[in-house]
C-alpha cells in the first residue's frame, strides 16, 4: 500500500515526488487538521518568506562571494554548494541547498561512521566529523553554510521559520506522531535552532516542531528570526 503522501492522482514520474509512509501511518486521519492555518496567514508567510529570502540574498552576497572563494581555495575538487534530496511538506522531496562544509565524497563515507552517530533517534550528527574541512567547521559555527537555504524560501520550498527539513532515510524512521513534523513546509531556523541546535535530542527536536505548528503567528516567526541571529553570533549547539 502506498502511503499517505503518495500522489494517487498523477502519473508514475511525478508519484516518485512523495516518500511511501504507510508503514508509518496506523490511521490516515491522524493529525488530519493538526497545522491548517487561514488563507489569510498562509499569504502573509509567503509574503514575508519571498521579502526576507530577497533582502538576505542581496544583503548578503558579499558574503556568499567570500565563502565561495575560501571553500575552492581549501578544496577545488569539489562543489561550491552542496545539494541534497530532502523531505518537505505533505512528505514531497525536493533538493536542499548548502555551502559544502565538508569533504567531496562525504556521503561516500557516511557509512562507515553511522555507528559513531551521537544523537538519539531519526538523525545523525558527531562532534568530531573527519569529513568536515577547515572552512566547514567555521561556517558551520555561525551556520552561515545554511545561507544557499534561501533560494529554497524564495522558490517556496522551505519557509524562514519551520521544522528542520529532514531525510528520507530519517523519516523512514518516523513514528507517526514524528510524520506530524511534515504538516508544514521545513524552515532555515525554528525553535530547535534557538534552544539548542545540535545539542537537542530528536524527540525534544519533534516537540519544539510541534509546539511550533500548534502556536503559528507572524509574530512568533519574527521573534525565532530575531533569536536566530543571535544565536547565530554565539555558536552554542552547533558543530
């Protein structure tokens, strides 16, 4: 049985958009209204989605030149940005944007090092990743590497503010109170980005996603930015 987020309706190219969950879904009505917000905020998000993604693009092009240049300089091998399958909204894949952080065949290694993995539950993080290059580790801290995420906002992907968009692999993992994460589009930061980053357990991480889906408001989203940029400038959590 295909699973709830399969698109029953179109053809056999575009059903392979949607990850197959129905082994994670005991009832399909779960959480049927759980995150439905009015037309009217949908709008306003969107609004503030395309006006913030713009203005940080511009703002911040001088820096996107100077990261561009520091990461061919230690490493000309490989890409500028790193691009990776994710889960979105309603469980439709789409592909996510970084500044490589780390080695050209890091996604060759992670194998091997799965087992060192030092965070509970559907994700995979080490303090002490061997992949991570020099300048990695230095975006990473400010997570400037997650600037490319922008352009995600701006073609409607990805939110500013929303739940960290996740892997197929992880979700394949997914309880079904955890699949309620995908009941709004993933974000660049959230609570989980200003209580803790790395240093969140998954199922704390599930929590904070949750609370937020349940408490939306334009104002709630500009308070987690305004966090966001500090925290940013602290590094706490982040690795």
């Amino acid at each position: 049985m295909e699973g709830k987020f399969a698109n029953t309706g179109r053809n056999t190219v575009q059903k392979e958009l949607y990850i197959k969950i129905g082994d994670n879904v005991d009832d399909p009505d779960f959480g049927k209204n759980f995150g439905r917000k009015t037309l009217y905020f949908r709008v306003f998000k969107r609004g503030i989605d395309i006006l913030g993604s713009l203005l940080g693009l511009i703002l911040l092009s001088p820096v996107f030149v100077i990261v561009a240049f520091l990461i061919k300089q230690e490493d000309s091998k490989g890409p500028i940005v790193f691009s990776q399958k994710r889960v979105g909204k309603n469980g439709k894949l789409f592909t996510m944007y970084k500044f490589r952080s780390m080695c050209a065949d890091a996604e060759e290694q992670l194998e091997e090092l799965l087992e060192f993995n030092e965070i509970e539950g559907a994700m995979f993080k080490i303090k002490e990743d061997p992949r991570v290059t020099k300048i990695g580790k230095k975006i990473r801290k400010t997570s400037i590497d997650e600037l490319p995420q922008l352009f995600n906002v701006l073609k409607g992907e990805m939110s500013l503010v929303g739940p960290r968009p996740p892997l197929k692999r992880e979700v394949d993992e997914y309880s079904q109170r955890d699949m309620l994460r995908l009941c709004v589009k993933p974000g660049c930061t959230g609570l989980w980005q200003i209580r803790g980053r790395n240093d969140v357990h998954f199922d704390d991480m599930v929590e904070f996603d949750l609370e937020y889906i349940e408490t939306q408001s334009v104002w709630n989203d500009l308070k987690i930015i305004s966090q966001t940029i500090k925290v940013m400038f602290l590094s706490r959590g982040a690795y």
